[in-house]
C-alpha cells in the first residue's frame, strides 16, 4: 500500500519549484508575510499540496533544512485542519513518507517529524497506522542513534499529547503499545546518551496520573531507574526525576511511602541544585507533600533543615529579571514582557508558597527554626545586603497565616518594625513590604478598638496611600494590591478618611500606566464595595466620578482596558445605589452597545468593525447587573427606551458558558426590579433557563445552572401562576440535585431548594400531589440555608404545599421539623404564623399521646426552637 501510494504521487518540478521558494520567503524576516500567506493559502486549495510538503521536509535534500522545517510545521498545521477531507491514497502517502525520516540524520527534520507524527496519531488514532508501532518498534530495538532518537522523540510527544493512545487494544497486536514500549523505555534510563535518558523518562511520566497497567506492574524497575537517574549529569534529567516525585506524591504516594526518606533526602539536595530549574521542580514536592494524603509527621523531622533551604531559594537571585524591571520608575513605558515577568513562577515565589502550606500544616513548631533565621537577615543592614532583608519580609509575610497563634502576642511590633520599611530605599523592599502588611490585615483592623491599634492602622494606611504615589511602578502595583485587601477587612473604618483616599487614589489615576490601572481600578472598586453608600456624597462624587467618565468615553469599543473599567463601574453603582443615576445612561447605553458590537463581531468581525471577545458581554452583562441592583426601579426608564430584553435572550442562549452566567445573574436582577419588561419573552426566558437545569447541563456548567435556578425562582415570585407551564420541568431537574448532593456546589443546592419553595409557594396545586418524593432532601437542604427573605420565600411554598397535601409528608415529619427548627429567628409574623398551624395541624392528626411520643425522638435543641411555634 504504502509503496502503490508513492509510486502514484509524484510531485511536479515547476510546482515543487513554486512552494520551495514560496516557503524560502517565508521564513524571511523582510518578506512581506500577509502576501506570502495569502499565496500559500492559494496552494492549500490543491488537493496534493501537502504531499507537496511532505516531499519537501521528506526528500528535498538540496534545500536548507529551516525550508524543510517550514514545509513540516506548515504540513502539521494544514493536517490538524483538513485531515477529514483529504483521500485516503493522499493520506497514505503522507504516512509513508514520514516513517522513514525518524532516522533521518538530522535532528531538526527527526524532531519535526515527530511532532507531525504525534498531531496524526491524535486524528487518526493509532488503530489508523498500524504500521507505525511496527517502525517504531524496529527503530528502538536498533543501535543506530538516529533511529533510537528519532523514534523515542516521537513516542515522547505521543505520550505528551495523547498519552490514552498508547494504552488500548489495537486490533492485530497481541499487547497495547505501552505494554510493548514500557520495557525499552526502562532500558533506556541507562544509555550513555542523554538525550535518550531524557525522553523516555518524559514518556513514562506522562503515565503516572492514568498509571495503565504496564507502568503499575514496572513500578519497582521504575522507581529504581528514578534513583538511578538521580544524579544524572543532565540537569533536564535531574529535573524530570524530581518531577516523577512530585506527581507520585500527588496521586500515588502509597508506591512512595516505603522509600520515603531516601526520597526526602534526595528533595533536599535537589532543592540546592545548581540548576534553577531542577532546584524549582524539586522545591514543588513539599507543597505537594503537604496536600497529599500521607501524615505530616514523616516530614516534621526535616523541618530543621528543610526551612533553611527554603529560606535561602527565597532571597532574589543576582539574575533575577525582575531585579531590572524593578529599577523601572513610572518615566520608563510598559514593556510587554513586565506581566509575564511579575507572575512567572520560578524559585523564590515557589520557596515562599512551601514555607507558606508548611506554616498551615505544622503551625508554631515552625517558629523556633524560622525565626532566628528571619532575625539574622533582618540584622544585616548593609545596602549589599537589602536581598537577604527582602526575603525575611517575605517570610514574615509568607507564614502570616499558618503561625499566626505564635505571631499574635508579637504583632504590634511586628507591624510597627514594618511601617518603616515602607520607606526604605531599595523599590523591592517597599513592595513586599506592602504585600507582607496586607497578610495581618485582619489583625490590623481589629486592633483599631486597643490601645494604639488606631493610630498604627492609621500609619499602615497612610503608609500605603504614599506607596500607592510612589515613582516606582513595582511599588506602585504592590501597594494599590496590599490597599485593596486593608479595604476589604476595614470597611466602614474607611469612611472618616474617605476624601484623603480617593484624593490619593486619583492622583495615581492621573500618573499610572496602563498596566497598573487596571490594579487601580479593582483598588476603586474595592473602596465602593467596603464603603457603599457612604460614598453618595457630592464631595466625594467629585473626586471620583469625572476622570472615570472621562476614561470611559476616551476608550474604543475594541480597547480591551475597558475590562476593569466595566468592573470597576459595577461596584460604584451598587454602592451609590439610586445616586448612580445621574451616570447611568450613558453607562447603560454604552453597555448596551458594546454587546450588540460583540455578537455582530461573532458572525462577521469586519462589518463590527472589531474582532470577537467575549470579556466584552461578560463585564458589559455584569455591570447591567450592577446597575439593576444599585439603581432598583430607576433603571426601568432606560431598560423600556432599549432592546435589552432581545440581547439578553440571545446572550442566554449563547453557546459560551461564561457568558449564559452572566446573562441569567442579570435576568434574575431584572425580574425582581422590572419585571414587567420581561413579559413578550417570558416564555422563552423560562425555557431556556430550565434547559441549564437538566443533568448534561449542570455537570458541564455548574455556575450556569446556579444563576438560572436563581433567575427562576425570582421569576416565580413576581410572574405568579405564569411560570406554570414550566414547573413540572424544573422539579423534575431540582429534585435530583437535591437528592445527589456529594461533591455538589453548595451554592446551586441552596438555590436549588429556594426555588423548589419560591414555585410551591406560587403553584402549589401542582407540587403537592408530589410531594412525598422531594420532602426530605428538601427539608435537609432547607435546614442549612441562613436566615434571609430568600429562605422565608421557600418556607412559604413548603406550608403551601403541606397544607395541600399533609399527609404525603406525615412520614417525613422529623425532616420537616428539623428544617423548621433551623430558623434563628423568623422575620415575618405571617410566615411564623403559618408555620405554628402547620405543626399544630400535624399535633392534631397525631393526637397528644403520639405527638409527645414524636417530639422525644428529636434532638433537644430542636425540640426547644419548635415551642417557639406553640407545639
């Protein structure tokens, strides 16, 4: 077959001539590429262009190999998108031609072969080329270098993209792959050449989370090989090795366990290891220890000597990057690299999290190695010494939770050593500094009531207000993020300063970048949300409101900074509450449009005039919604001057699940403030809301089902008896919610046994035949809800329905009663009046004899709560 598929192809010079020199532009860096891709997309409507290209990487001998490459990345590509399409004959031809390039002799075209290969493996399964296996098995079974190498890079990235592939039967073949493989994998871990030991260690870990049968059977060779490998000369060995532990201790940590402490001390050296990346891999392990399932005290013991080398891996290194970007002051331009930057993982961030699980795990025990540790970098005070300072403010930061029983008697002088540090002339101590304050924020909000506590939280918060304008955009970025987190636990603490602040913070707005706006902009919204109404002030509104307003209309339909500002906007109009009025149209309209762009943008980007992205609906959506709740009945005047209700079925129909979140939050919003405007399209805003409750739908989008469970019951309670059509549909998804609730969303179950009342209480002619099948697991449900209107609303459905039918839930009476005895106190008098009938009915079914008899049953507690109710 292969041989007739070749011998039927050949390519045509003049063609072949075309593409090469096409594909040479190609990889130009002068060329102009729109044009160049434009022609190769020419030639891809050719049924044979990819024999084409795989004639080129294959056989082209004569060209450069980076045109050969070209050839096979861009032959990659086109098979992941016309696979389907292309004739089995050109299928086969592409196939043959690979095979033998896995010896080719040069690296590049053995790599990307592979890569190809893999990428086939995925559309065609490997059931599809049963002559593959066949190569690759006589490839490993050589002693050609090439071969081995060839054969083992793409049996690595197989693993890597489609490890399930190499573990099923395939038909003709007596074992599955893996099983055939797995002893010459193993056997590899001892050849002299490294790049062999790499790869197939990276192909057996691939298998560690699945762990087929071939790897659980080859466990002892394996781990024995991993202690082999251990020292490897290769540092991208050693780290694949302590990788491997890594994931073992995470999911199969019993075939770990009789050989522990040889992997613990193996941890710690690897923890110093040279290389950064080896020591980063190895440091993962005792996070991953610590939330695994093995007990904690097989690592207390090396408490004393792991802390020291966490602490060490903490100091920033001499080539760190972010040592440069932190010397930028806010003169110098964002960089495009600074995100990716500040929020790469590697060593030091890696050291701090492990001190960090350690300190919740082991708590205070931690405290007599760490902090003579902490004192002694603190003590060094030379400016050639600021890193080791630095890193002991990390620390202090880093165990701010798990020590804090230890810490708490020594936390005012703790906080007050800080403050000062706040000031100090090294960018990287200010800001860590500001993020080590923000981790005692609850303490330092609740000193506010002792002595001195006031006035230190006072100098914590004007510290950071200074930070906040600090010339240096690292400092900047920490302070506007340590802000936000005091805002949060302060509050209405906040309220006495609130001009200062939003003087400070307006002040950064007219001198931060573009980056460190968007931080600003969630420190904004933070301040609203802790404040809330105390903000409605005109001096304050003022300050805040116009360089907002002004942002907003600066920034086009397609400029992705409008995120944050959306967000931000949605927390001051909740706060302001009715006085958002006075902004609210030109906001309402302009989230309207931007949504209306955005699904024109979905079919055709070029009459949009802008590219899709769903972020826009999502915080256009979101601040709808904030609108809703903050302006109440106010926003009814512009939700009847738009077509808000048409958008916002579409949106709830819309195939992105982030998206149908959002729009069923604001359908909820909008059914408790206007409903009315809702009516031409009830009906289909109900079934389209039921259609996220069936089970398919809760398991693939649990937030989903959450917000249109919640959108139905506020429906429920204004619509009344027209919600009918739909109820039956709803109980039928809510009772198997309700009744299989392990591992389930908390929140969706609530909500689920809200609206399972809000519908009872509206239509309970239709829920009470039914009920002996729902009752106890609602009642169960219903017990562990707070006290609030939504849980009075669920109540009134259940007396509704146990008025119409008591005697399906005379059996179910205990579960009943304990979800009656869950109130703390009941609001409402009428609902506290018809709970006391419905018990009482039920003592009088029962009779006095058999009542008391009943109530013996119940816990005391719950026996107590009930007599509030007369019984």
């Amino acid at each position: 077959m292969a041989a007739e598929a070749t011998a039927l192809w050949q390519p045509r010079e003049e063609g072949l001539r075309e593409i090469c020199g096409l594909l040479e532009q190609h990889i130009s860096p002068n060329s102009d590429q729109s044009r160049i891709w434009q022609q190769l997309q020419h030639y891809n409507q050719l049924p044979d262009f990819n024999n084409y290209l795989v004639f080129i990487l294959a056989r082209a001998e004569g060209k450069s190999l980076e045109v050969r490459q070209a050839a096979g990345l861009l032959l990659k590509n086109n098979l992941r998108a016309t696979f389907s399409s292309l004739s089995s004959s050109y299928r086969q031809y592409i196939k043959s031609e690979l095979l033998p390039c896995l010896g080719a002799s040069d690296r590049t075209i053995r790599s990307t072969v592979g890569t190809i290969i893999s990428v086939l493996v995925q559309l065609d399964r490997v059931a599809g080329w049963p002559e593959l296996l066949q190569v690759l098995a006589r490839c490993l079974a050589s002693n050609d270098f090439n071969h081995m190498e060839g054969a083992m890079d793409a049996i690595y990235k197989i693993c890597e993209d489609v490890p399930e592939e190499l573990d099923v039967d395939v038909p003709g073949l007596s074992e599955r792959p893996i099983n055939i493989f797995m002893p010459r994998l193993l056997q590899f871990f001892q050849s002299p050449h490294a790049i062999l030991r790499k790869l197939s260690l990276g192909s057996i870990n691939q298998f560690i989370v699945v762990m087929p049968a071939a790897l659980f059977m080859s466990m002892d060779q394996y781990l024995q090989g991993l202690f082999h490998l251990a020292k490897d000369p290769s540092a991208e060995v050693r780290k694949l090795v302590c990788s491997a532990f890594v994931q073992l201790i995470e999911v199969r940590p019993s075939f770990l366990e009789p050989h522990l402490r040889n992997v613990i001390e193996y941890l710690l050296q690897a923890n110093k290891d040279p290389d950064d990346e080896v020591s980063l891999e190895a440091c993962e392990f005792w996070s991953a220890y610590c939330d695994g399932t093995l007990p904690p005290d097989s690592l207390r013991e090396y408490l004393p000597r792991l802390i020291p080398v966490l602490m060490s891996n903490m100091a920033y290194a001499d080539d760190d990057e972010t040592l440069f970007d932190a010397e930028e002051d806010e003169s110098f331009p964002d960089r495009d690299q600074d995100e990716d930057t500040v929020n790469t993982w590697n060593l030091r961030k890696c050291s701090a999290a492990g001190l960090d699980i350690l300190s919740n795990v082991f708590g205070d025990e931690i405290l007599p190695t760490l902090m003579p540790l902490i004192q002694q970098k603190l003590s060094a005070t030379s400016d050639s010494n600021w890193k080791e300072r630095e890193a002991a403010v990390l620390a202090i930061g880093a165990i701010a939770e798990g020590c804090i029983n230890g810490l708490y008697p020594h936390l005012p002088e703790i906080i007050a050593f800080l403050i000062p540090l706040l000031d100090d002339k090294f960018p990287l101590i200010r800001s860590i500094t500001c993020w080590t304050l923000s981790r005692f924020s609850k303490f330092i909000v609740q000193s506010i009531g002792h002595k001195d506590g006031y006035e230190q939280f006072d100098k914590v918060l004007t510290g950071l207000l200074r930070r906040i304008l600090d010339t240096n955009k690292r400092v900047q970025e920490a302070a506007c993020s340590a802000f936000a987190t005091l805002e949060e636990e302060a509050a209405d603490e906040l309220a006495p300063r609130l001009e200062i602040i939003l003087h400070h913070l307006l002040c950064a707005y007219g001198k931060y970048q573009r980056r460190n706006l968007r931080i600003l902009y969630d420190a904004i919204g933070t301040l609203a949300d802790a404040v809330g109404s105390e903000l409605n002030q005109p001096k304050y509104l003022d300050i805040l409101m116009p360089p907002l307003i002004t942002k907003w209309q600066q920034l086009s339909n397609s400029d992705k900074d409008l995120f944050p500002l959306l967000e931000c906007f949605t927390s001051i109009s909740q706060a302001l509450g009715p006085g958002f009025s006075q902004f609210a149209e030109p906001v309402y309209q302009r989230s309207i449009g931007l949504i209306q762009i955005q699904q024109l943008a979905k079919v055709d980007h070029v009459t949009a005039g802008v590219q899709y992205d769903k972020e826009f609906i999502v915080c256009s959506l979101d601040l709808l919604s904030g609108l809703a709740e903050g302006l109440g009945g106010g926003i009814e005047s512009l939700v009847a001057k738009s077509n808000l209700r048409d958008l916002l079925l579409q949106c709830c129909m819309d195939q992105i699940a982030d998206i149908r979140q959002s729009a069923f939050a604001l359908l909820g919003d909008l059914a408790r403030v206007c409903p009315a405007h809702l009516h031409p399209r009830l009906a289909d805003f109900l079934s389209v809301a039921a259609e996220q409750l069936n089970a398919a739908a809760v398991k693939e989008a649990v937030s989903v089902a959450n917000n249109a469970c919640w959108a139905i019951g506020e429906l429920a309670v204004q619509v009344h008896q027209e919600i009918a059509p739909v109820v039956l549909a709803v109980i039928s998804c809510l009772v198997p919610i309700l009744q299989n609730t392990e591992g389930l969303n908390k929140s969706l179950l609530e909500n689920s046994a809200i609206t399972l009342g809000r519908l009872a209480w509206v239509c309970p002619e239709l829920m009470a035949p039914h009920v002996e099948h729902f009752i106890q697991s609602w009642c169960t449900t219903l017990s562990i809800i707070r006290d609030d209107y939504e849980k009075e609303d669920a109540f009134r459905g259940l007396c509704a329905i146990v008025r119409g039918n008591p005697s399906g839930v005379v059996s179910s009476l205990a579960y009943l009663c304990k979800a009656v005895a869950s109130w703390h106190e009941i609001r409402s008098q009428d609902l506290h009046n018809e709970i006391s009938q419905v018990l009482n009915g039920y003592k009088q079914m029962l009779g006095d004899g058999a009542w008391k008899q009943f109530m013996s049953t119940l816990d005391p507690q719950a026996v107590q709560r009930l007599s509030r109710f007369g019984v």
